[in-house]
C-alpha cells in the first residue's frame, strides 16, 4: 500500500496538513510525522493509555485511532495544556507538586485523563479518582500520588 | 537534550525529613520536587527513540513461532516486493558480528555471533527483520516473510516432565553447622515448597533505538540503565574502539532491570544502518517484549524451618530451583535472604538451575531477594502459627544481631526500628491472632507482616562539576534517571558541597560522552554518583577558594584558605568583616570563564584498564561484606486484605511500611520509590503471572490487558515510614539502597495477611480466586 492521502489535522489549536498512509495510526501521526513525542506508545494495542489525547474534549487513545479519523476535530494533546505563557495546566502543577510520576512515560496520557476525568465529574472521591484513572497503568507505581495530584486539582477548579 | 532550565518554587522549599535535621529542598535530605519533572509533565521530554532525523528507516522483527527445532527457509521474496522494503535480513544475509564480553567482564569466545537464529530455542526468537521507508510498510511486510521450521519437542517450563532436577549451582551453595541432622532433631518441624511464576519488568517505554553510522562512528539512541556497558557491547560487535560508539539515553521510561545490556533487537538495527547507509530505528513492540529480553525466571524454593517450643529457629534447610534458558544461564540468588535474615546455629542452601526452551531469563527488582524473601518471610509466618505466638513476636525472638552468614556486625540495621515503628503506625497490637477471626460483613480481613532486605552494591563512581562564568554550576555524568531521582539528588549534591542553590544547577547526565559511570541497577547509583559529584564539587570549591586567595586581583587575595565560605552562591569570610562577591564576580575579577573537576573515587593508582573494566562490567563491585561490616537496607511490611467469603477475590486495603534505607538523599523521591516497590509487589503477589502454553512453550499473556499489572483501582493508599539512619559504612554521604528494597517481602506480607483471612495458605504466586475457592 503506497497511496497516500491529505489529511488536515488541527492540534492544540494549530491546523497542519499531513500526506500520509491512510493506515497511518493517529498516534503515530502525532509522534512520527508531526513530531509531537509528547504523546507516548506505550503498547500500541489500547491497553495502557499511555497515549491518551482528546478529541474534541473526550479522552481518546490515540493508537487506536486513524489519523485520517480525526480529521476535522480539535486535538489536544500534552504540548497544548500549558497555557502560551508557559504557565501549567492545575493538573500538571499538582503533579508536579505532589511527585505523582517517576519514569515520566505513562505521565503525558495520565495528566490528560486526569484532565478528563475532573472534568467528566468523576474526581469526587479518591475511590471514584481510582476507578476513573484505571485506564492509565503506570508500572513505576506513581498511584497514590496521581490520586493525591488529581484530588488537588479537582477541588482547585471546584473552588 | 538534557538540560533543564528549573526554578525551585517557593512551594518546594519545605524542610526535609528528620533523619537530616531538616534539610532545606535544595540540600540533600531536602524535598527538592523532581527537577526533570517540567520537561516530563509538558511532554518537552524527548526519550531516547523519540530523536527526529533526517532519512530515518524502520526496522521490524520477525519472530520464531516455535520453541525449539532449527529454521529450514525463510522466503522472503514476497516482503522484498512490498512497496518501500529496503532489506530483509535474515542469518543469510547477517554481517558478521563478533561476540562481546558479557556484564561480569567474561572475556568472549572467539566465535562470530548473529542476532538472528536458525537454531530455535525459544518462541519468539528473532529470525529475520525487514526495514522499509515507513514504519507501516515495515510492518505490512514483515507479515509477508514465510518461515518454515523442522520443529524438535519442547521444555516448556520447570513442571514440564522432560526439564528434569537440572544443574547444582555450587556458588549459591552456603552452610553451616549440621542442618540437616539439626532439622531432624528439632521439636519442631515445618516443610513447605513456595514458587513464583515468570514474571516481567513491563516498563512502559517499551525498549528499541535508534542506530546512525558516521564512518565507522556509530551512535545508538537508546533507553539504557547503563550506558558505558552497552556502548563496549556495541564496539565489540561491530569490531571498532569504545569511543566510537556513543549512547544517548536522556529519559528512560522504566528499566526494573530489563534496560542494562544491550540485546539481540539492538544488533539488527546497528547491522542494518550499517548495510543501509542511513539511520534505522526498530521500536520493540509491546508482545515482543515478553521475549526479546527476559523477565525474571520462574522459582521453586522449598523452605524447612526446625525449631524449640519458643519458636526459636535450630535449623534451616533450604532448597532452591530457578528455570534458565536452553542456551543461556542465568542465576536467580534464591538463598539470599534466607541466609541472613534470622539468627540459627545451622543453616544449608542449596540451588540449581534448570534448562527450559525459554529467553533467558533476567533481572527485575530484586533479583534473588524478592523470591528468597517470598519462601522464608512465608515460612516463619507457618512457624509462628504452629508454635502459637505471634507472627511479629517470632520475627523479633529470631532476631539476627549479626550477620549469620558472613560473622560480621551489620553496618546499620534498623530493622528492629522498623518492625516497631510499622506495628504502631498499623495497629497491629489490635489484631486477633485466629485465622478467619476478623471479618467486616462478607469480607474476611487479613493482618500480615514480612520483612524485607537488599544489600548494599557499592562501586566506583565518576563525574564532572563545572563553575561557570555566570555562577551557575554544570554537573556531567553517564549516568542515567529511569524516574529515581538522579537529577534531582545530583543538583543538590552539587549545590550543598559548594554552597550554591539547587537551581543554579544543572546536570547533564544519559550520554556516553559524559565522566564514565558503571550500571544503574542494585541500588548502587545514588550511594556512588552522590559520593562522586561530591568529590568532584569539592575539587572545584578548592579550586575556586584557591583562586580567591591567590590571585593577586582577587578580593580575598593573601587571605588564609580556611577563612572563606560560599554560600548562595556568594564568597565571604565568615566573619562577615571583608568582602562578599557572588561567585560570578570572582570569577570575572580574576579573568576566568570556569573552574572544572573531574572527581573519581576509584583507588589512586588505578590503571587506565582498570578504569574501563571498572565502568564497562561488574567485575569490580564491592561485596557488601567487604572489611568489617556487613551492609544492607531493610524493611517491613504490614498489610491488611480484605477476601470476600464467596469469591475468593483478594483486595490490599492498607498497607504500612517502615524502611531503613540510610539517610535519604531526597526523602520525597526516596518515599515515590519504596511505594512504587510495593505496588509492583502487590501486582505480583495477586496478578502477575506469565502463563506458558504447555503444547508449544509460547507466552500467552505477552501483553498489557493479558499480563495483569497492578492498575490505579488496585491499590490502597500506602503510608511509608523512615527509621534509617545515616550509615558511613555504605557510601560517602550515608545512604543505601532505595529503590530495590520496597519489593522485598511485600508478597509474603500479602500471602500471610490471605492466610490470616482466610485460614489458606497459598504458597503458589500469584494469589488467585481459583486458589482459594
């Protein structure tokens, strides 16, 4: 398969024209071809979220998406939460804060679940962070503080 | 790639745990927040496989779908037809490689080696490779390589009839006294076998790099735990001098052990730049990881305690089986902690391996300790049970004020701190000792406790400390961060031995071209960098005090050499009657644009051999009980499950553990890893299980939805207690080993807390329903 075709992509508010592979993976689009590796493979099969980014506000696995699907959507991915001064997304400042990754590489996908899951309603208590955070693994065993990092910054956009 | 423009936030700047008197965040034994950590949470971190570069081509592998038996063809006519192929390798067409010394310092056979096989000895071997243009037309062609092999039968694992009882490992022999006679004799006996399954590291970066030739300079971007090591693998592959080749590895995302060496996968993609003339990355896919390197190999241990009335141990007799692979050997040290942890008059371990059609295995967090602590820390649980007393009582009536094995006296051991500090902060002294007797409607609770240890890995370390015209300080090293810390204790190292603040700092660590360091694993890296970058700090502090006083346009010249201090980045007499410069303005004064120190700690007359055996193997480690002490970190564990009655599923609802790992160089990092350990403890000790397919010796669960790791639903909140104390005998600002011991005994505290809900004692990990229904 060699035909390629153009795809218009707008990620974090930035539109970008790509000739590729109908095949080509939106994962791998973001990572290969537009060189946004802020977004990680983790498995490449949907089973560790580590590429989790949102389309059009709903968290979405990148690897299991065809660039070609996202096209005429919004894209946001883990370049595009810090506001342009530099100034960090409340999820990330208590990440930050509260040491909730070690290795880093689940850390991109779980600050944008994060970022989803308080906005879903679902960070109303550490059990229901847990339950809605599970999607994410994280094998440097950050959990606890990802619960505490998440906990801050929900009752941060309640209050 | 490396550099991190980090400001410490006023937030940050708590004081430290008490251990360190309350260290400012910026000193160590401060609770600096991760200096790398901006770079990680925006997604500015580039990982190793994650360069950019011109021309770059995909490699992808393809595997054995046996075990064992010998390849007869490969056909790949129909891949070298596929739209955009470049190569398809195969041993046919493989250049020859030379074999490389391994990691002890073993000098290789003269024989040539290729990394892909026509004689199969485990599933999912590597056979052939096929680069392309793109990654999908690597991948789409690779499906098209036909492989027909002449299949021979296969040892699927150590219960497979054929494996048979397999090779006595005379080094992991340790007795003394008369065990097994002792055994006999003893008014009370218990006998129980305990195994573990394969297990895998998982991190989430799957493993892969990048390889770029320049001439016959070759640099490779890869997540490395050892940079020096894999470079002189590298070299000696491809028949060019180490400092021809060049690692980068600026981020890894986890290692556990899987991220030391370099394997087979790295030296199709080195050998396939070189044919091509152009960069080749090949990235491990998530399955291929189960098989492209090994996890940690599956344990059999039987455990015989003899023992008085009083629970007080006469004998221990320990038997101890791991499974290896077919071609390979690796040994997983199963007598480790039953040497040591318990005080008896005769003792006997012994150890064989055993042949199975498999990758060979290697090493995931502790190695040898966390299985040895898995039988032992079980086995005197089932003594504290038959006796009558108490499961903490036993721990501490058995209580080893030296080490058993070596006869020398512990250089710290904290241990008794910790049972004491756990048993408060856990509530144990409320727990009922019946088995089934604490339940909370259909679920039955469970109260275990085990105990964990790790010893203390030392080596040589180097690095390199810069003062830079602006005052700022650059710290080198080859040294790597998988998520420890190192950056972070490294900057504060720096910053306290010469009295700057910590985010003045900035270390550079993750390339080969950087001060030499031996491998991150063990536990060793934090105890032997800080000890370097202090040495090298110090250099350059008297360099710069040296250059104050003697330069004649210095302010402080003709001034004595111990009358001055620096602190904040300024020089002063501590008597605050001369003159107070930041170090910047010295420097210009006296026309200098840098000071810089190269600090090694290796012995004096080392040799430039030396030197390099030092960095590139582990020929020349310390053992723990060198001289007069024996050294190790050490833990306990106190775990509540809950098990419902009717279905066997086991929940960890709370767990407490106090850890004596020396001082901490930063108590905030030093807490994220011990309670990453006993995550990846509870995971093993209820989910992780690599399941072998009995007919073809094949991983079946060879992936993330398959091969259960723990998830964020899994885990309780875990509280982390430091009874450490600073230990000069373990390394040169008093710390041991963190990052290893949080695993130690967490399984067995998970399988005696089952065992007290339940009245079951599961010795088979991991813990299942179906194990208790």
């Amino acid at each position: 398969m060699t035909s390629r075709t153009s795809i218009h992509l707008t990620i974090n508010g930035h539109d970008h024209e790509l000739e590729v592979e109908p095949r080509v993976t939106l994962l791998d689009a973001l990572r290969d071809h537009l060189g946004l590796t802020g977004t990680k493979k983790g498995c490449d099969q949907g089973q560790c979220g580590a590429c989790t980014v949102h389309v059009d506000g709903q968290r979405v696995l990148a690897c299991l998406t065809l660039a070609a699907q996202a096209q005429g959507r919004s894209i946001t991915t883990i370049e595009g939460l810090a506001e342009q001064d530099g100034t960090l997304h409340a999820v990330q400042a208590a990440f930050l804060e509260q040491d909730a990754f070690q290795c880093g590489y689940c850390t991109p996908g779980q600050i944008m679940s994060a970022v989803a899951c308080i906005r879903e309603g679902h960070a109303g208590s550490d059990d229901e962070i847990r339950e809605y955070m599970a999607g994410n693994l994280c094998r440097c065993g950050a959990y606890p503080h990802i619960v505490a990092a998440v906990r801050q910054a929900a009752m941060e956009a309640a209050s | 790639m490396t550099v991190h423009e980090l400001r410490t936030r006023p937030a940050d700047s708590k004081r430290g745990d008490a251990s360190d008197g309350g260290a400012l965040a910026g000193q160590v034994g401060g609770r600096l927040s991760r200096v790398d950590g901006p770079a990680k949470i925006t997604g500015a971190a580039k990982y190793a496989v994650e360069q950019q570069l011109d021309g770059l081509s995909h490699a992808v592998l393809v595997e054995s779908t046996i075990a064992a038996g010998r390849v007869r063809s490969i056909d790949t006519a129909a891949a070298q037809a596929a739209p955009g192929v470049l190569k398809v390798l195969t041993p046919d067409n493989a250049l020859r490689l030379n074999t490389a010394t391994d990691w002890l310092g073993t000098p290789p056979p003269d024989v040539p080696y290729c990394p892909l096989a026509r004689d199969i000895t485990f599933s999912g071997q590597h056979v052939a490779a096929v680069v392309a243009e793109s990654f999908e037309q690597a991948v789409a062609a690779a499906a098209l390589v036909k492989v027909s092999y002449d299949e021979a039968p296969v040892i699927a694992d150590l219960s497979d009839a054929k494996a048979g009882d397999g090779i006595p490992v005379d080094a992991m022999t340790k007795e003394w006294g008369d065990a097994e006679a002792a055994f006999a004799a003893a008014p009370v006996r218990i006998c129980a076998a305990y195994n573990t399954p394969r297990e895998y590291q998982a991190p989430m970066e799957p493993h892969g790099l990048i390889a770029q030739w320049q001439g016959d300079q070759l640099t490779v971007w890869e997540p490395s735990q050892w940079l020096d090591g894999m470079a002189r693998t590298y070299a000696e592959w491809f028949g060019v001098p180490f400092e021809n080749v060049r690692l980068v590895s600026p981020y890894i995302g986890g290692g556990f052990g899987s991220k030391a060496f370099a394997y087979g996968y790295g030296a199709v993609a080195a050998m396939a730049a070189k044919m091509l003339g152009r960069p080749v990355k090949l990235a491990v896919t998530r399955p291929q990881t189960f098989t492209a390197y090994g996890g940690r190999a599956a344990t059999r241990q039987t455990v015989a305690l003899g023992a008085n009335a009083e629970g007080q141990i006469q004998s221990i007799v320990h038997r101890g089986v791991n499974e290896t692979s077919v071609d390979g050997m690796w040994v997983e040290p199963l007598g480790s902690v039953t040497s040591i942890m318990y005080a008896t008059p005769n003792f006997s371990s012994r150890q064989n391996v055993v042949r199975v059609n498999s990758v060979v295995p290697g090493a995931l967090r502790a190695p040898g300790e966390n299985p040895s602590a898995f039988g032992i820390e079980c086995a005197i649980d089932e003594l504290a049970y038959e006796v009558g007393i108490d499961p903490l009582e036993i721990r501490l009536r058995n209580y080893a004020e030296q080490d058993p094995e070596a006869k020398k006296p512990w250089s710290t051991r904290q241990l008794r701190e910790a049972f004491a500090a756990g048993a408060e902060a856990f509530g144990w002294s409320k727990r009922s000792p019946e088995p089934r007797s604490m339940r909370d409607g259909n679920q039955l609770i469970g109260w275990g406790v085990a105990a964990g240890t790790y010893p203390v890995r030392r080596a040589y370390g180097e690095a390199v400390v810069r003062i830079l015209a602006d005052g700022s300080v650059e710290v080198e090293s080859s040294s790597i961060d998988m998520g420890q810390g190192t950056y972070t204790i490294l900057a504060q190292t720096a910053a306290e031995t010469l009295g700057v603040p910590a985010d003045n700092v900035v270390v550079k660590l993750g390339d080969s071209r950087y001060a030499r360091a031996g491998v991150t694993g063990g536990s060793r890296l934090a105890g032997v960098m800080t000890g370097a970058v202090h040495k090298a700090a110090t250099a350059a502090l008297d360099q710069l005090v040296g250059l104050a006083i003697s330069d004649p346009r210095s302010p402080f010249h003709a001034l004595q050499p111990n009358t001055l201090v620096v602190t904040e980045g300024r020089i002063s007499s501590p008597r605050g009657d001369g003159p107070d410069v930041p170090i910047a303005e010295l420097l210009g004064s006296v026309g200098r644009d840098r000071i810089e120190a190269k600090g090694d700690t290796m012995p004096a007359n080392s040799t430039p051999e030396e030197r390099y055996k030092n960095y590139t193997t582990i020929a020349m480690a310390l053992p723990h009980t060198e001289g007069d002490y024996s050294r190790h970190s050490w833990c306990a564990h106190f775990i509540e499950v809950r098990v419902d009655e009717d279905f066997g599923t086991v929940r960890v609802s709370r767990v407490v553990s106090a850890l004596d790992s020396g001082r901490l160089y930063n108590p905030k990092l030093a807490e994220s890893q011990w309670k990453g350990g006993i995550i990846m403890g509870i995971g093993q000790a209820l989910l992780e299980e690599g399941i072998v397919d009995r007919r073809h010796g094949r991983i079946v669960n060879n992936n993330l939805a398959d091969y259960l790791i723990a998830t964020n639903a899994d885990i309780p909140d875990i509280e982390v207690i430091s009874v450490g104390i600073p230990d000069p005998h373990s390394s040169a600002l008093g710390g041991k080993g963190v990052g290893e011991l949080g695993i130690v005994g967490v399984a067995p505290a998970i399988a005696n807390a089952v065992f007290h809900a339940t009245g079951m004692r599961v010795r088979d990990l991991p813990i299942t329903l179906e194990k208790l229904i």
